[in-house]
C-alpha cells in the first residue's frame, strides 16, 4: 500500500478508538478522493447508517457543476445537515477519518454547522 495511505488508515484507527457513535450522537464520517466527497451519518450501535451524501449525488449535480472543489463541499456539508433534520439528529460527533482538518473536510465541517447540525 502506497505509505500516504497507509499512514492514513493508521490516524483513522487511532481515532476511531476514540469516537463513537449513539443513536442520539451518530458518527458523521467523510471520505475525501481526488475528485468528490462523501459524507454519512452512523449509529455505530447498531451498525446502520442514517443518512449519507456525496457530490456524486444526482439531484445536486447541476448545482454543482460550476464550483470549486471547496465550495462543492460546503454545499454537500449543507445537504447532509438537512438530511439529518429530516432524521432529527441535532448533534453528531464529527470523524474526519484521518484527514486533516483543513480545505474540503473544513468547508464541509463549516456547512453541515451553518445548516444547523452542533459538533
């Protein structure tokens, strides 16, 4: 395995030792590639997932098509804190999955904040 992701997986693990997710504080997890982002919320109790969103999603895709990388984020950050309205989940405990806290994770962080999710 190339040694970027596997130092990766190794601050994953670290952290996934730590967080935790209940039914009343899921786990919001993101996965960032090259090209898109995805993001889920977890109830790691029973092990489902209560609602998920990428940029790959189809009824955002035209509203994404001009943006950059970081605004696509913001928005995805923004739908998923709707999703989890619609699921009445008010709080979350944020796992970055080892990424860095920064550009895309941030952004994503900011606009699942601004659309009224607390972490």
């Amino acid at each position: 395995m190339i040694r970027k992701v596997r130092m990766r997986h190794i601050r994953k693990k670290r952290g996934r030792r730590k967080i935790f997710g209940t039914k009343d504080k899921p786990r919001m997890t993101v996965y960032r590639s090259n090209k898109n982002i995805y993001v889920q919320v977890i109830d790691d109790l029973e092990g489902k997932t209560i609602c998920a969103t990428s940029t790959l999603n189809q009824d955002m895709k035209p509203e994404l098509d001009d943006l950059s990388k970081i605004e696509q984020a913001k928005k995805v950050g923004i739908k998923i804190a709707e999703l989890c309205k619609e699921n009445k989940v008010k709080t979350v405990v944020f796992d970055k999955s080892g990424f860095r806290y920064h550009g895309r994770v941030r952004s994503l962080a900011e606009g699942a904040r601004e659309g009224g999710i607390d972490f």
